[in-house]
C-alpha cells in the first residue's frame, strides 16, 4: 500500500511539474481565425478589398487571410489627404468576436514584400469592447511610433465610443516576409488610459491598412 500511494504522489508531481513548465498544452484559447478551412466568410469589409484566404501561413500552418491596402484617391487619381496632409489608406477589415472571459489577444501576422513606391503605409489593428463603462476601441497604430506620438484617448463617433490608442513599432510594417508573433493584454491596455474600468466582452478584431498576412487570431486567458 506504501508502495502505491508513493507511485501516486509521484505521478501527481509530474504532472504538476509539466503543467507549470508552461506546456501549450494546457493553454486556455479561443482560436477565432487560422483560415485553414479556406474560407473568408467570417470576415466583414467595411472599406477596401475583398479578403483573400491564401496558401501560406505561420508556423508550419498553410494557410493565412490576407489583406490590401487601400489608397483612397479622387477622381484625377491624386490621393485624398487628411488634415495633416497625409494620405488616407481606407482599409479596415472586421473579425465579430464574441467573447467575455479571454482577455489577452494573440495573433500571427507578416508583411508582404511590395515594389518601392511614394507611399510607405501604416497600419492599425485592435478589438471593439463592451466595459463597464460602455463601448470602448483600443488601438495599436504605427503611425504613432513613426511619428513620435503618444498613447492617448480619444473620442469617435458623436462622441460615444472612446478610443484608447497606443504606438506601435514600425518594424511590424519595415521587416517583410517575416511572420512576426504579437501579445497584448488587453485589461492592462485599457486601465493605462481608463484607469477603473472593466471589460465586459471583446466583441471585434480588426485590421486597417495592408498588405499583410493574419494568421492565428486568438483570445487567450492569463
């Protein structure tokens, strides 16, 4: 009997041991796109061009989403500018997420190798939330970072919808044909700008910009 509860207790620390060596095995996940059934129908294209579901993926995967710039241009075909005189890329494409328990978002994305041209592009991601305190969007732009901007709030949409946006590095847009991997938490994003506040569900991935390859769209727990 000795025997036996001393074979328990050392199968138990085992597998102790193997769960708190971080196997991915035991990684809480909700796996929102990995285009592997070759499809695109989740997706919704607010502006831009139609989504391509593309062989090629991350990771040893086959397949990926992919997505298009979109340089909005007047009739002459000169571009349309902003304030600032910039040019407007008038992509944005929406993954509907629903989920109220996963709050680290996770995804797989590599820009593609383009011909030199004027423009050099930047592109934003980021998810739609409900929150305690209604509807907030939290942002990742490399604009800001090319521009030296700072992470700040900012409000959209007859001002019901605050945007929470943060730099991020242009190596994501410069380094090409390389799948690069991105984290972020999502609940310590939001308190950096709207300290006090709580997520109630992500309901939206989405990307603006181009070109570039998605892959492995998750919401992961801590």
């Amino acid at each position: 009997m000795k025997i036996f509860i001393n074979f328990i207790s050392l199968t138990l620390f085992v597998l102790f041991t193997f769960i708190s060596c971080g196997s991915n095995t035991f990684i809480d996940a909700t796996v929102y796109e990995d285009a592997e059934d070759g499809s695109t129908s989740k997706w919704e294209v607010w502006e831009g061009y139609p989504i391509q579901n593309v062989e090629i993926g991350a990771n040893g995967s086959s397949r990926s989403i992919f997505v298009e710039e979109n340089w909005l241009r007047n009739e002459d075909g000169s571009f349309i500018k902003d304030d600032n005189d910039f040019p407007i890329n008038g992509a944005h494409y929406e993954l509907p997420i629903h989920n109220n328990y996963q709050f680290i978002l996770e995804f797989d994305k590599m820009r593609k190798a383009v011909e030199e041209t004027e423009l050099q592009y930047c592109f934003t991601v980021g998810v739609k939330l409900n929150t305690k305190d209604g509807e907030r969007h939290i942002s990742f732009n490399t604009f800001y970072d090319k521009e030296n901007i700072e992470a700040n709030a900012q409000w959209i949409i007859d001002g019901t919808v605050k945007e929470l946006v943060f730099p991020l590095s242009m190596d994501y847009v410069d380094i090409e044909n390389v799948w690069k991997h991105l984290q972020f938490n999502l609940v310590d994003y939001l308190n950096r700008l709207d300290p006090g506040n709580e997520i109630i569900e992500v309901t939206a991935f989405y990307f603006q910009g181009g070109d570039d390859y998605l892959d492995n769209i998750r919401l992961v727990s801590e």
